[in-house]
C-alpha cells in the first residue's frame, strides 16, 4: 500500500474530527470551534513537511477552517438544532472542498490511468476504445469508492480502540451508545460501498472495461 501524501493525512485528520462532533452530537457553537483548531494546527505542521502542489491544497484547507472559526466566534447564541445544522453543514463544505481539491489530481492521473489499462488490454489482444477524458467518470467513482473505504476503516479502528479501552478498564464489554452509533455510521458506510461498487461496475461497462479491469480498481479501492 502506498504511502499516503501529507494532503490526504489532512483529509484523514478532517474527516475524523467531523466524525466526532457527529457522534458527540455537539450542541455549542465552541466544540465546532476547537475541532476547526484542531484541524488549523493539524494541517500546520503537515504544511511545514510539505512543498509544492500538496502545500498549496493544505494551505486552502487551513484557509476554509480559519474563515469557519472566525464566523462562528460571531455565532455564540445559536440553539442546540442549530448547531446540529451548523456542524452538518460545515461538515458538507469541508468535503465539497476536499472533493474539489482531490478532483484536481483525478483529471491529471486519468491520462495515466487510461495508458495503463490500455497497456492491460494489449496484454489479452484488446483496446478500450475510449479516450482519457471519456474515462474520467470511472476514475471518479474509483476515488469516491476508495475514500469510503478509508471512512470505513478509521471508524472501525475506532470501535477497536473503544472496546480495548472498556475490557481493560473494566475486564467486561458493554454496548455503549457511543459504540452502537459508530456501528450504525458503519453499517451506512458499508451500504453506500456496495452501491458505489455496482455504479463502478455499471459505469465501467459502459466505458468499454472488461470485467477484470473493473474488478481490479475495485479491489485496489479496498486496500486504498
């Protein structure tokens, strides 16, 4: 498994703290202030490791979470279903965001990704037929397959570390409520994976990939 950029250690760092105010289900305006932080000195010190493109996408990110700290710190008076909205809708932004800087790097390895399936069609006497930009979409869904994935995993991870902590606490596991939400969050995530898998396969039919190929990005998608 490659090594992911700094980029993506943000993207990681990002998603799981908005996972958090989700599961905690925060109700004050100051707990999406500390996760925005949190994220501002995160992305900090990956910036300091990073040059170049990477750099540029992470300083955006840092960007988007000062402006969200600075508007809410003007926002100390919402109710407790407003900040729920607040968190969801922060949480939308923030992948919008992601889903655009990400989708940069897509369109520029869609030529690379077409050579090298054309490269595996030669090897069985075939061609795709189809051009770099016509494959675009299933490089797309191959990328939102693979970022559920890895939403999938910190989750679990997580549900491990929790029931490691209660049995050496405690010598005795109890489903908490904590515990029954992230199984929940996972059972939703592994849902939106299988219906993703068949749009990858669909769309990939579509775009003239056998079988095969449409199986081996799925699979790479699982490992990440």
């Amino acid at each position: 498994m490659a090594e992911k950029n700094k980029f993506e250690e943000v993207v990681d760092y990002v998603e799981l703290k908005f996972t958090e105010l989700k599961m905690l289900a925060s109700e004050t305006v100051e707990d999406e202030i500390k996760a925005l932080q949190d994220v501002v000195k995160f992305s900090q010190r990956k910036l300091e490791q990073s040059s170049g493109e990477i750099r540029e996408k992470i300083q955006q990110v840092i960007d988007f979470a000062e402006e969200k700290i600075e508007q809410l710190q003007a926002k100390t008076d919402l109710s407790s279903d407003e900040v729920k909205q607040l968190t969801a809708s922060l949480a939308e932004q923030m992948d919008e965001l992601i889903d655009e800087l990400r989708q940069s790097d897509v369109m520029k390895k869609v030529g690379d990704v077409a050579k090298t399936v054309g490269d595996l069609l030669g090897t069985i006497g075939k061609k795709v037929g189809k051009s770099a930009s016509e494959l675009s979409r299933t490089i797309a869904l191959r990328t939102d397959l693979s970022r559920l994935n890895s939403k999938r995993r910190e989750l679990i991870i997580r549900i491990g570390e929790l029931v490691h902590k209660r049995l050496s606490e405690t010598g005795s596991l109890v489903l908490t409520e904590e515990l029954l939400k992230l199984s929940k969050e996972v059972e939703k995530l592994e849902k939106e994976i299988k219906a993703k898998k068949e749009e990858l396969k669909r769309v990939g039919k579509e775009e003239n990939l056998t079988e095969e190929q449409i199986n081996t990005m799925i699979k790479e998608a699982d490992q990440g």
